[in-house]
C-alpha cells in the first residue's frame, strides 16, 4: 500500500532496496470517476514514495505519460520541454511528479528518473486507461471477431509494445548519471489510429469494427500528442525500441490467444508478459 509510508520504509530496509521503480497510479479515465482516490493513490503516494527515496538515497524511476500534456500541447511532434497544461487529474498529478522529481534532484541530490510512455499494449486485460481499445481489439479479435472501438477511427495516438516499456525502464536506469542532460524524456514507438491498427490485424484475422465514441474518452484522446519526439532519450542514453506496429500485431494475437487458451501449441508454456 503506497498510502502506507511506513509500511512502505520497512519493506525498503529490511529488503536492503537501492532502486525503487513506481508504477502505481490510477490511470486517464478511471481518475476521471474517482478523483479524489486518483489525488490520494496519485499524489500522496508518490509523495511517499519519493521521501523515503530521499532519505535512504534510492534511485527513483517514476513513468509519466502522454497524458501529462494538454490541448495547447504541439501534437506532431511533441518536444520534451513544451507547455503541458493536461486536463485530466491522471495528467496533472505526473506534472507533478515530473517537477517535484527534477526539484528534489536539484534541492536534494536524489537521482530521480522519468520516461514519458505512450499507450503501452500487452496482452494483460485493460486497465482504464484512453488508449486501452488498442488492448482490447486484440481479445476481441481472438474471441468474436467484433470490436466496439470508443475512439474515433482516425484518432492517432502514440503507442508501444509492452517488451520496449521494460527495456526502457532497464536501459534508463542502467545509465550513468552523467548522461542524463533531463530527469524526464519522451520515449516514442510508434503511432498509429484506430483504423490503422484494425487494417493490420486485418491482415492476419477476420475482424468487424464499430465506432461507438466515449465523448469522455474522446476529448481526452483529442487532447493528447500524435507523435512524441525522443531525440533527446535516443541521444543521451542510446533509447531504441524494438517493435513496430507490424511486427507487435502477430505477437499480440498470439499472446491473446495463449491467455485465453485458444492456441494449443502454447498452452502448456507460461505466458512472459515481457515477450
């Protein structure tokens, strides 16, 4: 329980820790139903968090998000350091985190860390997230064939395979600290909308669309970058990611499949939600 700043401290030192990666946080849309818990889970605990961080001199890596920039946000491409002005609390509560981060790293010395995802897609059911359509197209397309999409269909947004988040968290924190001319860096896959990622999956299953819009989720969706510029994150700590929409599309289906026990050449082998 990150609300629980000593129970938090004990698990730190009696496990000896000297990194602390936290992801815990109350995404887009479910913080839009709960605002206050999002205030509490969001705030508070990182604030926890980055306490004992602190006090123990922990490395820290916290993620931000693309939700951390707002409608006055350039889309295409979105630079690292750019006005940010999100509208969600989700959004505003990394704001937060990014600059409290960078001033406990200039006040305090903490070597703080923050990489800004896109949409991240694994084969893990959604998590209330704006960008989770493009997690749940995929089960959709193993189980019925049918997807209702909540987006508009040519809602681009940026977006990554599961497998480069963790190799972004890894290569970030392997890092010396030297390099690192920010504490917090845009890291970019690929982008695509709706419509682009049912043509591809397309390619290798039948599957129907409907467009049945979220206004909720839409003008969350509308706010947010198209493409994120990471030339710094590519130049400082050599960020290269793996996957491209063609290449993360069969292996999405085949993880779906195995998740749902519909492949039987892997049943038997356990799932790595890293793969």
């Amino acid at each position: 329980n990150i609300l629980n700043k000593n129970g938090l401290e004990e698990i730190l030192v009696e496990n000896r820790i000297d990194q602390v990666v936290h992801f815990s946080a109350l995404l887009s849309a479910l913080g839009e139903q709960n605002v206050a818990l999002a205030l509490q889970v969001n705030i508070e605990g990182f604030h926890n968090v980055i306490e004992l961080c602190k006090n123990h001199e922990l490395k820290l890596f916290c993620p931000s998000t693309i939700g951390a920039f707002g409608p006055e946000t350039p889309k295409n491409p979105t630079p690292d350091l750019t006005i940010q002005r999100p509208k969600t609390i989700y959004g505003v509560s990394k704001v937060y985190m990014e600059l409290l981060g960078e001033y406990y790293h200039h006040r305090y010395g903490l070597d703080f860390r923050s990489a800004r995802f896109p949409g991240i897609i694994s084969a893990t059911t959604p998590g209330g997230g704006t960008t989770d359509y493009a997690v749940q197209i995929f089960y959709d397309a193993v189980e019925t064939g049918r997807h209702e999409c909540f987006l508009e269909p040519d809602t681009v947004l940026p977006m990554m395979y599961i497998s480069d988040c963790v190799k972004s968290v890894i290569d970030m924190m392997d890092v010396d600290e030297t390099s690192l001319r920010h504490r917090t860096y845009n890291i970019a896959s690929f982008s695509f909308s709706p419509a682009q990622i049912v043509a591809e999956i397309q390619k290798h299953v039948p599957l129907s669309v409907e467009y049945k819009v979220d206004p909720t989720r839409q003008a969350i969706a509308s706010t947010w970058p198209q493409v994120l510029d990471d030339t710094n994150a590519r130049a400082d700590w050599n960020w290269d990611p793996e996957y491209t929409l063609e290449t993360m599309v069969p292996m999405m289906l085949q993880k779906v499949r195995v998740q749902l026990g519909k492949d039987s050449q892997y049943q038997n082998k356990e799932v790595s939600p890293i793969d």
